[in-house]
C-alpha cells in the first residue's frame, strides 16, 4: 500500500514508519519538525518538510495517490493547550481537516488517526475505560481530538472516506522526545541520567496507563486490515501513578533523586487507564512489553544516545 504517515519525524509516527516500511509498504511522511527530528526517519521513506495546514499538501495528495493515511501529527502538548487553545485547535482540527479535505479530493481509501485514550474520557467514572465511556475532555487538546473523531464520522458519512481510530494511553519508549512537557517517561528519564532532579506535578498518585511504543506501532499495522470504521483504545489496562513510576525508573538507572514536588498541573486528570478487550477482538491486538521491560529498552536506548 502507497502510505502517508504525518508526524513520522516524531517519536511514535517514526516507529509506525519502520513497522509500515518493515511490513514492505511504501511509505512518505509530512513533517514540519516542530517537535519530530529530521534523523528519525528512515531513508527509505520520501520526507516533505511541511505544515499541515499548508496549501501544498494538496499538491503532494495530488502526485502521490496515497492508498491510507496515518494521521499523527499534532500539537501534542495537554498544558501549552491550555494556555493557547487557539493555537491548538489550528494544528489539531484545522490540520486535520486540511488533510481530510486533501484525502477525499484525491480518493485515499482510509485515515488513521491518533486520538487520545486519556485526556478524551476526562474524569473516568469506571476503571478500566471503554470506548462507550462518556467523552469529557478537561482540556482544549482533548476537545480538538474528539473533534477530529467527529470530522471523521461525518466524511465517512458524507464521502465514503473509511476510519480507523486509535485512542492511545501514555506512550513511551525510545526516541520520545525529554524537551518539551508532555511525556513523563522520557522527562524523568533524561534528568535521572544527566544528574539533574525530576519533579513531580501534583501529589505523585495520579495515575496513567503505560503502554510501549513498538506495541502502539504493531496496532497501527494491525489498523491497515480493519474492514470497516471504528474507534480502538490502545492500552494495557493497568494504572500505575507517578510515584511507582519514578522509583522503577530510579532502580534502573541506579539514580537514587529526592521526591520533589510541585503543584498539580491544569487540565490533567486524577486517574486514567483503558480496556484494551475491544481492539482485540477485532483486530488481535493485546499488549506484548511488560512495564519493567519497556521501561529497560528505554532507559537503554536514552542512555545511548547521551554517549
Ligand atoms: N505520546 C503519547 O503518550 C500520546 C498519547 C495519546 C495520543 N498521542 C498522539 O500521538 C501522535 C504522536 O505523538 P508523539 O508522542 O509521537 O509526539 P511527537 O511530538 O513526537 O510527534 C508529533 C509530530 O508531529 C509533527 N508536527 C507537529 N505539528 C505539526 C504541523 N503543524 N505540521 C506538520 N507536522 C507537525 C512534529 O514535528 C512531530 O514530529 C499525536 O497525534 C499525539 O496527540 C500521543
């Protein structure tokens, strides 16, 4: 299949480029690298350095023929949504309606898209979520996501353009990027193995569902078969908070940091984690890297790239 996966220079949209590279298709990516950097994609993908609310994304829907579209790209960040929802929505709705507009002229079979199975739910009233769990986003970046779902629905609807979405839990893994302020893992990893003092938001018992990168990846090459549309969490079912979380990673890398703390943050839930039953009876998918393992691989792999 002839795939654009937009946001392949970042941390998850480059391990779904290997795994759609690996699995033989061919694949190009639309990266503005706001976030995402240049050396994360593979050579064997043909790259466009652009925004996705750029006109030229129709040109490049019009010469490639793109079969599916991986859609993303995002303004990742649940605290710079906060503090400019307008800027988010440019980037997380118009964006993504840019594309779907591109992808209905030009005939693309089926979108994939990254929604989120955390900030999407908001306060859950059920442990796991499912996907029928009420919608009630806490932030501006959870309101845009469920606005694309429903974009969605209606160009299915209206235009025949099939969906796959994947609402992820927290992601992690290597090649997560430690600068910005979303992604505890690689934040609290990278401070550990440079000396410096991770802090915790709030009381430390907030939870999240953790789930590995390369098991994130083999769903959206999973998504790729699915015969009809629908929406996926992708997690592993299991809260862990933020206290356990630093202190597996601190007997890890041997780093033995105070507990700081700091007040909690705007717009981020108490708890959250997601039933994974539905993807796997419709695609297969379950969750293969234990957290302790994943969390190995990517301590391994920060610690590489710090040489
Ligand atoms: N990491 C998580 O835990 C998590 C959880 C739920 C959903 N998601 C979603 O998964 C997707 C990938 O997130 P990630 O963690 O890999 O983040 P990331 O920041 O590494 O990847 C996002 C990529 O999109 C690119 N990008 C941003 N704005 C763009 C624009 N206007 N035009 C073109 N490219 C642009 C960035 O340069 C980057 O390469 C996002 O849609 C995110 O919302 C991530």
């Amino acid at each position: 299949m002839k795939i654009l996966v937009t946001g392949g220079a970042g941390f998850i949209g480059s391990h779904i480029v290997d795994a759609y590279i690996a699995a033989g298709h061919d694949v190009a990516v639309i990266d503005n690298l706001s976030t995402g950097r240049r050396e994360n994609i593979q050579h064997a993908a043909r790259f466009y350095e652009l925004d996705i609310r750029s006109k030229a994304i129709g040109e490049v829907f019009e010469r490639e023929r793109f079969d599916v579209v991986n859609h993303q790209a995002a303004q990742i960040d649940v605290r710079k949504s906060v503090k400019d929802p307008v800027e988010d929505a440019s980037v997380n709705i118009l964006g993504g309606l840019n594309l779907l507009e591109s992808a209905r002229r030009t005939g693309v079979d089926k979108i994939i898209f990254s929604s989120t199975g955390g900030a999407i739910y908001g306060e859950q009233d059920c442990f796991p979520a499912d996907e029928s769990h009420p919608t009630r986003p806490v932030s501006p970046y959870g309101v845009a996501k469920l606005a694309l779902e429903h974009y969605l629905f209606y160009y299915r609807q209206a235009h025949g353009l099939e969906y796959c979405v994947l609402r992820y839990a927290n992601v992690y893994g290597p090649r997560q990027n430690s600068n910005g302020e979303a992604g505890v893992v690689a934040i609290f990893t990278s401070k550990m193995l440079t000396g410096e003092q991770p802090v915790i938001n709030g009381d430390g018992h907030q939870t999240r569902d953790y789930v590995y990168v390369s098991d994130v990846a083999r769903a959206n090459v999973l998504a790729l078969s699915l015969d009809h549309s629908d929406v996926f969490n992708i997690g592993t079912g299991i809260e862990t908070d933020v206290r356990q979380l630093l202190h597996m990673l601190s007997g890890l890398i041997g780093a033995r940091a105070p507990e700081v703390y700091a007040p909690a943050k705007a717009g981020e839930q108490m708890r959250s984690v997601i039933s994974w039953r539905k993807v796997h009876d419709a695609l297969g998918w379950q969750p293969d890297t234990p957290l302790e393992e994943g969390l190995r691989r990517t301590v391994d792999s920060f610690r590489k790239a710090l040489v």
